[in-house]
C-alpha cells in the first residue's frame, strides 16, 4: 500500500505569492531546497533502519558463538527445566484462575470463534466434516477409554462457544503432567492455547500464549512427527509468536511457518485449513520490499520466495476441496485476481464473498476488507 509520507513541499511553494521581480533563479533554489528537505527526511528514514538492522546483527554475532555450549546442554538434558520455566509458567496459574472464571456462555459471533489466529475460515455451521473428525479420532484411538472420553470432551468444548473454549483450555492445564507423553493430547493443548491467543485482548498474554503453545507442540512433532495437527499448531504458533519478535525472529518463525505447514499438507492433504494457510504466507512474501528481502538473505542466507500465482492456488485448492469454504478465501482470491490484473474475477469472488452471512469476528475483518477493496474494482 502507498501512503504519502512526504507532502509535496514542491506544491506548496507553488502557492507562496512571490513579488513579480523575483529572479527565476531564486524561486528555482527555493523549490530546489523544498525536494533537499524530503531528501534528507528519507536518507534519515533509512539511517535508522540500518541501525536497527546493526543491532540485531550483533545480537546474533554475540548469540552464535554460545550456540554450541547450548545444543550440548539441550542434548545433555540441562535445559529440562526450561519446559517449566521461564516468563510462560508463572502465568500459567493466573491463566487457569482466568480460565475458571470464564465469561457468559452467549450466542453471539464469539462463539464462531476460529481455530487460531490464522482463521479456520469455517463457515459450515455443523462443525467439523466427518473427513476432520476421521483424523480428530484417529490421533486418540490407541488411548484408553477414560483417555478418550476427556480428549473427545476436549473437541467438543473447542468447537463450541467463548465460554466453552475456555472450559476446554482449564480441562487440558489441568490434565497436562498425566498426559504429557501423548502427542494427541498436547496438539490438542496447542490449539487451545491458540484460542486463548484470539479470546485475550491484552498484548503480554498473547505473546505468552503464543510461546507457551509454540514449546507445547514442538514436543507434540517431537513426540509424533507423523501427526499433522502437531505440525499445524506448531506453525501456527510460529505465526503468532511472529507478531511479538524482533526481526531475526519474525523471519525465523516465517520459515518455521512454512517448513511445518507443508509437513502437515503432506499429511493431510485433503484439509482446505491448511491450503488457505499456505495462500496467506505465498501471498504475505510477495508483498516483501526489496530491503525485507535483503534482510533475510543477510540474516539466513535465502530469502523466503513465492508470487501471487502460488498463493491464488492454494486459495483456489481450498476451495475445490470445500466448496464456499470461507468468506476471508473469497477476499483473497479477489485480492490475488486484481493484483494479476484480472479485475473480473475479482469482482466476482468480492460478490461471492459479501454473500455469506458474517458470523464470526474473521468473516466482520472481512467485510472490512470487502469495503476498501470493492471500490478500487470498480473504477
């Protein structure tokens, strides 16, 4: 998006009422000095960026030195404690109070909530397809019945309302020391942390949720790497986690992103959810500036790539594979279709999308899009 960050300084000389005997060359330096004065706003824009750039290269020029110490303390079991620590686990008592406590049970448009910040984008109002519940049920058929029965318990309170999101949330915390050892149960864990995330409006909650629920399906992947939903709520909570990091990081958590989503299409290839996820980074890295794209190379080596193309295909495969999917995956096939010049279909899927009934707080962001993107088409 462009945004006019500079006024144009030559314009408003323009205005100034010169005598008539003024030399044209001295109006000519004044104009002349007007375009020096957004010169050097710029050149100044730039010289803070590179400082802040400097920074985080000397921060991973002091971290890379001790990367060794530490991958033999993770190896040798010395960091154990660090599941149980730092700035996540002292919170974790108030969460659960917070949990308890819960708000009103209601039937507005939070009890639609999605799964995670990333958008479910469901709007079938019967919940999961059987295909979805398939995969739910076999993630805990080698547990015992009582082991079933509160992961099953779990499922139902996550697709139902705010209240119940959080019931679910206090059900997992209560229940994570017995069933730390199953990968089910800890996915399962993730992803109500990722409903905390999008139920709290405070800033240092998300980002302890998102950490939290970033340690929490790592040991899922570990535990299970052939579990998708593990690799799903791991990347995820990269994204979310993404929004609070400082640059080094919000790259990392992108590549991480990416690297765990294409593992879990892999392994359930027939879920829209993950297609959609996919379209929204493609798309996201197409937008990077050049300078964004200099960093991570400077930073990691390859820059993340992809182009409007690759995201309208994985827009379009969660629509073959679930028909009127979402509204937000009609707003980004709209968006992809005008950024490729092809303002017809974009209106189309804008159409589309207005005709699905808003339900929950992703579908009224979406609408929000639809009004600053439809008039652009229609010009």
């Amino acid at each position: 998006m462009h945004l006019p960050i500079f006024p144009n300084s030559a314009n408003s000389f323009d205005l100034i009422d010169f005598p008539y005997e003024t030399h044209k060359g001295e109006r000519a330096v004044l104009l002349l000095q007007g375009r020096q004065v957004q010169i050097l706003e710029k050149l100044n824009g730039l010289v803070i960026s590179v400082e802040e750039l400097k920074r985080e290269v000397t921060f991973l020029k002091e971290a890379i030195p001790k990367l060794d110490e530490l991958v033999r303390d993770e190896l040798q079991g010395k960091t154990g404690s660090r599941r149980t620590s730092p700035l996540h686990r002292p919170a974790k008592k108030r969460k659960v109070e917070a949990a308890a406590q819960g708000v009103s049970d209601t039937t507005s448009s939070e009890e639609a909530e999605s799964e995670g910040g990333y958008i479910t984008a469901h709007t079938d109002t019967e919940g999961e397809s059987e295909e979805e519940k398939g995969w739910i049920n076999s993630s805990i058929s080698s547990l015992t019945p009582e082991e079933k029965l509160v992961l099953q318990e779990v499922d139902r309170l996550h697709g139902g309302s705010e209240h119940e999101k959080r019931e679910s949330f206090k059900l997992l915390l209560e229940r994570e020391e017995q069933y730390r050892n199953h990968p089910g149960f800890l996915w399962r864990l993730a992803r109500a942390y990722g409903d905390m995330f999008e139920l709290t409006a405070d800033a240092d909650e998300k980002k302890n949720y998102a950490a939290e629920g970033k340690l929490v399906g790592e040991n899922a992947i570990n535990l299970d790497p052939s579990s998708a939903e593990s690799h799903q709520w791991f990347a995820v909570m990269c994204g979310y986690l993404s929004q609070f990091e400082t640059i080094q990081n919000k790259i990392r958590n992108g590549y991480l992103f990416k690297e765990h989503l294409d593992k879990a299409v892999a392994l359930k290839p027939q879920d829209p959810l993950l297609y959609y996820l996919t379209g929204r980074w493609c798309y996201e890295v197409a937008q990077l500036s050049w300078i964004e794209k200099k960093v991570a190379a400077a930073l990691f080596g390859t820059p993340p790539t992809s182009t409007i193309h690759e995201a309208l295909q994985n827009f379009l495969k969660a629509e073959e594979i679930h028909p009127g999917y979402s509204k937000y995956n009609y707003v980004y096939l709209a968006k992809c279709y005008k950024d490729l010049g092809q303002r017809s279909n974009a209106l189309r899927c804008c159409e589309t999308a207005l005709s699905i009934l808003p339900v929950t707080n992703e579908d009224q962001e979406a609408e929000k899009i639809l009004e600053t993107l439809l008039p652009s088409l229609k010009l």
